[in-house]
C-alpha cells in the first residue's frame, strides 16, 4: 500500500492545540516540520504533504503559518528519499508561477515534488485576490482543467539535455491563460513534478480521472470508499488511462493504543478539550438544526433521511454514515463531534497496531483504497506511534515497503 503524512498544524484533532504537550509554539518553527518529515520518512512513507489556505481560518487554533512551498524546500534539505507534496489553487496562482517554484522544488529535491491541484474553499481567500467572491463551481473546475494543461505544457517545454534555444514554446491562449512559455527552467529529475487532485464532486473527480496521479479522498467507511474508487477508476479508462495509474488515497486518522482501551482513552481526551460550542456550532450548520440543547453525553438524536435534507448534502451525507457505522452502536454528541473534530468525516480507526493494521488490508483487499493520506489527530505523538507501532506490523505482512527502492516520488507511486 502507499501511505502519505498529511501535516497540519499541532495535528487534525480540532483541540490537539489544547492538549497539555500541544506543540502549539513550534508551528512556526523550521525545525519543527524538519522533525516531522524525518519521522515520516524513518517510516518510508511516500511523501510528506502540505495543504494551504489563502486566508485566516475562522476554527479556532492555529492554521495557516508557513508557506507550504518554502517550507517543503528547507524540508528537501533535510530528507533525502521522501516526497514532499505542496498544495497550490488554480483559482489564484498563475501557471508559469506555478510550474516555476515546483519544478524548482523537484529539482532541489532530486526528484521529489508533486503538487495538490484545488480551486479553494471560501469568499474570505478570493477577497485577498482582487475577488468579492469565489467564482462559481463550475467555473472554478474549467480554469483548473486550464491549469493543469498550461502548467504540464510548461514543464514539458525544455527538454532533458536540451540547450535553452531547444526549449519550445507553449502558445498557450485559453479562456483563463495566455503563457507563451517556454519555462526558464529544464525538465525536472523525475520528468516533471507529480500530479495529485482531491476531487469529489462531479467536475472534481472528472478533473481527478483526467489528470492525476494521486488522489486524496474523502470517506468514512469501506463502501463510500470503494465506490468512490471503483468510479475513479471507470472515469479514468473513459479518458483512455489506465486505471492502475492512479494510486487514491483516503484521508486516516488513527489513535493507537497498547491495547484498544488506552487507543480509546486518547481519543476521549481529546473530545473533552474541544471548544464546546463551536464544535455545536459547525454540527448546527452539519445538519441544518440547532444543536446547541443537545446533551453531550447522550446518544444523538434521530435524524431525517438524506433525501429530506435541504443543506449542504455532502456534510449531512458524512453525518449519517458515521451513525450507521460507528462501532459499539450509536454515538453520543460527544463523541460525533470528536469524529467531526479529527478529520472532519475522514476514517477514523481506532485501537491496537494490529487492529488498525486490520482494517487498512481490509481496505485494500476489498478494493477501497491503493493506499491512505495519514492524519495523525496529535503531532508528534500520533504520527509517532503510527511509525513505531503500526508500519512494522504492516511490513510484517508484506503490505509496506522496508526500504525505499526508488529515488523519486513518481517512484514512490509506481513501484
């Protein structure tokens, strides 16, 4: 399987920063991620990914700080068989811009880098780009396509061992992008940087099938999983690819334990330092009710059928499916605010190295997932046991590398 850390912050549990060994103060920190990077590739994990925003975020605790593609350039300094993967918005970044610093990051780290393609989220992040707002939906996935075509002509526009005067003009004159190119910079160690995507709406996973190499999902259990991936993968032979070229990878928080009480423990000591009413606040908005009567430690309340449901579908659809499928039956507010908090409607395992161990090769053999985008709800705690604790058992099984075999992350993905 592949297996990718996806880093934020003190960790994806909303109240990580609150717990007691927070690394709260070290998230502007170089150092900080530099440790974080050598624990993941201790582990020889794919690559090492960072998302970004464009704006300040309204949840309470750290977001945003450093720059993701500076930071994963000190990073390729102090790694040396990692990828290091970047997110960048074709809503706001220019192609050649684009193209530019990521090849340059691929050429620094000898082969290593890959870029996150999105259109972004909120009006907050197109008002710090000469927008009112974001562009609608559909917009926001033709410019991307745009992108994504520009951006790979660019990289592709000075051959390997080529003189400058060899590299070739893009011509590129679309309904977003004029870039005559060529790109002041030669074809990278692994040919160009890799291609990740995480779409999940219906333009998202047609841009995901066309384009990407990786893809970063969303699913909170097996089924929702493997359709997603099944779907994917008919996308992408529709395009005339093959299948296997894609390696999808849904996000995983973990809690590992001694034993699944202690993995259990971990995850309700973090629940009880969440904010409570703005984690009442995001459920409220969730699932189209006030939640702020609800008692915390009681089961949740019965909720109407999907089709019923006039708000945002796909966060209500999360809602109900952590319901249906929570272990040991039906949570309390609590605890569904927890799984909310850790990942936002991501899997979420829990309990002993071999138990997690069991369900990630059941997710692959079931066909779910090519692999998973780690989300350690504590950092470094969580990725640590991760690492010491969860790797060897898989490598035990043969389902995880050992050693690196390769020196790049295309690499990385196709081995």
């Amino acid at each position: 399987m592949h297996l990718n850390l996806f880093a934020y912050g003190c960790g994806h549990h909303s109240a990580a920063w609150r717990a007691p060994d927070s690394a709260f103060d070290r998230i502007g920190d170089v150092t900080w991620w530099e440790d974080l990077a050598r624990t993941a590739e201790r582990g020889h994990l794919d690559a090492f990914f960072l998302a970004d925003g464009q704006s300040l975020s309204p949840v309470p605790g750290p977001s945003w700080f450093l720059e993701p593609l500076t930071t994963l350039t000190a990073l390729a300094r102090a790694t040396g068989r990692i990828g290091l993967v970047s997110t960048i918005s074709s809503t706001f970044w220019d192609p050649f811009h684009a193209a530019r610093l990521s090849a340059g990051l691929d050429h620094i780290s000898a082969g290593r880098a890959g870029i996150n393609v999105v259109t972004s989220m909120t009006d907050a992040e197109a008002r710090n780009h000469g927008m009112d707002r974001l562009p609608d939906h559909a917009e926001r996935y033709a410019r991307a396509a745009e992108f994504i075509g520009a951006v790979t002509a660019l990289w592709e526009s000075w051959p390997t061992g080529a003189s400058p005067e060899q590299a070739v003009p893009v011509d590129h004159h679309g309904r977003f992008f004029d870039v005559d190119g060529p790109l002041n910079i030669p074809a990278t160690p692994q040919g160009h940087p890799v291609l990740f995507q995480a779409g999940a709406s219906e333009p998202g996973r047609d841009l995901a099938a066309r384009y990407a190499e990786g893809v970063y999902a969303v699913a909170w259990d097996l089924e929702s999983a493997r359709d997603y991936r099944l779907d994917l993968r008919r996308r992408a032979a529709e395009y005339g690819r093959d299948p296997d070229d894609l390696v999808i990878m849904p996000g995983l928080v973990t809690f590992v334990g001694e034993t699944e009480e202690q993995a259990r423990a971990q995850q309700r000591e973090l629940n009880e330092l969440l904010p409570v009413q703005d984690s009442l606040d995001q459920l409220s908005f969730f699932v189209g009710q006030d939640t702020s009567g609800w008692d915390l430690d009681a089961p949740v309340p019965e909720l109407p059928p999907l089709a019923e449901f006039t708000g945002p579908a796909g966060r209500y659809g999360t809602v109900l499916r952590i319901l249906a499928s929570s272990p040991g039956g039906r949570p309390t507010v609590r605890d569904l605010l927890g799984y909310l908090a850790a990942g936002g409607g991501h899997a979420t395992f829990v309990g002993t190295p071999e138990q997690i161990a069991d369900e990630m090769e059941r997710w692959i053999v079931d066909g779910a997932a090519d692999g998973f985008n780690l989300m350690p709800p504590t950092l470094p705690g969580s990725l640590d046991s991760f690492v010491d604790l969860v790797i060897p058992v898989l490598q035990d099984r043969g389902l995880f590398r050992r050693e690196y075999t390769t020196g790049t992350l295309r690499g990385h993905l196709t081995a």
